[in-house]
C-alpha cells in the first residue's frame, strides 16, 4: 500500500482566534496532513495545540519546536500525551535544543552538552510514552517518575527532532520518528538526510522509517519586494545564533552574516538586515507566483524530503491576506 504523501502546515494560535481556527479547519479538510505549532515567546505551544486537538479531526498536531530544557521531560511527557488524548492519537513531540540566548538569558535554564541532553529527554519521555513510568540517571537529566493517567489513545506521541548540523541531524536517525529541519536550500538537503541515515544505520535502525521534515518558507503574493524585506528582516536575527551561523556559512552566507553582526553591533540595526543579499533570501524560501512555491516542494521531494511544511511568511500588515493566499495555493504540493 503507497503511503500517504505528507504536507505539514506551520500554524499559530493567538488573537482572531475563530478566523485563525477556521483557516485551520479548511487547511485539513483540503489535504494538510499535518499541523505545527513554533514556541517561542508566546503563545504557549501546548494551549495552542489543545485548541487544534478540539477543532479537527485526522490531521497529526506538532510542535515545531519547543525548547527541552525550559520544561522538564516528564512535564513535556505529560503535555504530549495528554493531547495525543484529546486528539486520538495524533501528537507529534517536536523538540529543540534552542539557543543559549533563549535558555540561559530568557530562561534562566542551562545550556550544557545538548546534544547529550536531547538523547536523555528522549529516553525519559519513551519510557514515560511506553510505560508510563521513568527511571533514568544521566550527565544532564534524572527522572524517578510514574505517570497517574488513563492513556486510550491507538499510538504514543511520535519525537521529531529539530536538527540543522551533523550531531543532531545523527541522533535523530538515531532515535526519533522523524527530524525537522530549517532554513536550507533544496540543495543542502542531501547531505543533511545522509547524516540522518548514518544514524539510523549506525542504531540497526531502517533509514526509511524516519520522516524527513522541513519547514519551507514562501509568500505566494504580488508585494514580493515587501515580503523579501521582510524575510531579512527575519533572517538577520538569526545572525546572533551559533548553530544556525555554521549552517548558513554551509550555504556560502557566512560574508553577509558577518556583515549583519558588524552593523548590529555599531547600533546600525535598520543597515544591518539589508546586509543579507536578495539572491540569499530567494535561495532559502520563494516569494510571488503560486507555481513558484509548488515547484519548490517539489524539489525538496526529489532531494529526500518526505514531509514538506509550508511556513507562510510576509509583512505583518498583509499576513491576513498572504496566509491563506499561501496556504490555498500550496494544498496538494
């Protein structure tokens, strides 16, 4: 039997919430096979998808991602499987490792070895999702914890992991479900999905049965000027993050990178966007016509890709037209 072909949908949940979960109601009923959810600060990824679970019927509900280190895994544990519940069986984990910014400086958390404290969220939330009980001591995390809830649902969450560079790209074969990737080039991705098979390989695992996701962001409008400023914009705050700045340099962005930082740091913050070049912006996600954005899939596809998400993006003051223009024109990709 063919498998079902997959096509995610980034999502959120915040103010205009009966629009916001009317959009989301038609995204399923015309073929989006799956709904993510980003945390970040704000709205809270487990509320939001609670919202989901009550207004749809067959899609799969994702965090896309939430960082580890801010919640413990039996709370995550706790959260995942009481929206598989409310969606019978439907919860995807998506889990992250962040940033040091958004842990330490945000969070007040810590940020040690984290490629180490994913594999030991992990195996926390298996045993809890398996057994309903852990018992676990390890470099980052300990967990002696039973769980106290009648769980009915056919299947337990399934753990995707976030991964951009090699270590974390690995564990997920290694470990997860599934892996989200972001902000790469249809170019890019065969290496990175061969980094998820050696790690798969390497745990006696088959490398097909791990969905290889990633978001794809696009604006399917006429303003594409605007919406390419706008994706500067959003690039260049990435310029501060070390794990994203090694990938980008993978994609011979390192230059402007660079250029941002110099800028931000003489307080020139508005110079320091356009520092990141209209041909780098078009490289990582598509702006304009409705085809432009189907063939980009497409590739994606054709380059390993099993679980395309389309993540609509554009100014703010149009997102109410260019989403589900977006959305619309990408469902079946």
């Amino acid at each position: 039997m063919a498998q079902e072909k997959k096509l995610g949908l980034q999502t959120s949940i915040g103010s205009g919430l009966d629009a916001r979960l009317a959009l989301i109601r038609e995204a399923e009923e015309i073929g989006y096979t799956s709904l993510w959810i980003a945390e970040v600060a704000g709205p809270d990824a487990f509320v939001s998808l609670t919202a989901l679970a009550l207004n749809t019927k067959k899609a799969e509900l994702a965090t896309g991602v939430i960082p580890i280190q801010i919640r413990t895994p039996g709370a995550m544990a706790m959260g995942f499987l009481t929206i598989n519940e409310l969606s019978g069986g439907r919860a995807i984990a998506g889990l992250g490792v962040s940033s040091p910014v958004i842990v330490e400086r945000w969070h007040g958390a810590s940020y040690r070895k984290p490629v180490t404290a994913m594999r030991e969220c992990v195996t926390i939330m298996r045993q809890l999702f398996s057994e309903g009980r852990s018992k676990f001591e390890g470099e980052v995390y300990k967990s002696d914890f039973r769980l106290g809830m009648r769980i009915t649902a056919p299947r337990p969450p399934k753990i995707y992991l976030a991964g951009l560079n090699a270590p974390m790209l690995r564990l997920a074969g290694e470990i997860a479900d599934g892996v989200l990737m972001n902000y790469s080039p249809p170019e890019a991705i065969a290496p990175m999905v061969q980094h998820i098979h050696e790690g798969a390989q390497a745990a006696g695992r088959e490398p097909s049965a791990i969905d290889v996701g990633i978001y794809i962001r696009m604006c399917i409008t006429d303003d594409e000027d605007k919406a390419v400023d706008s994706f500067r914009r959003e690039l260049a705050g990435y310029a501060f993050v070390d794990s994203y700045n090694k990938m980008f340099a993978r994609y011979g962005l390192a230059a402007e990178f660079d250029e941002v930082r110099r800028l931000w740091k003489e307080g020139k913050r508005d110079e320091a966007a356009k520092a990141i070049s209209e041909a780098s912006c078009r490289k990582i996600a598509v702006f304009g016509k409705r085809e432009a954005g189907r063939d980009f899939v497409a590739k994606f596809r054709a380059a390993g890709v099993t679980h395309p998400v389309v993540f609509p993006i554009g100014p703010a003051a149009t997102s109410a037209r260019d989403y589900p223009n977006t959305m619309r024109a990408l469902a079946g990709a």
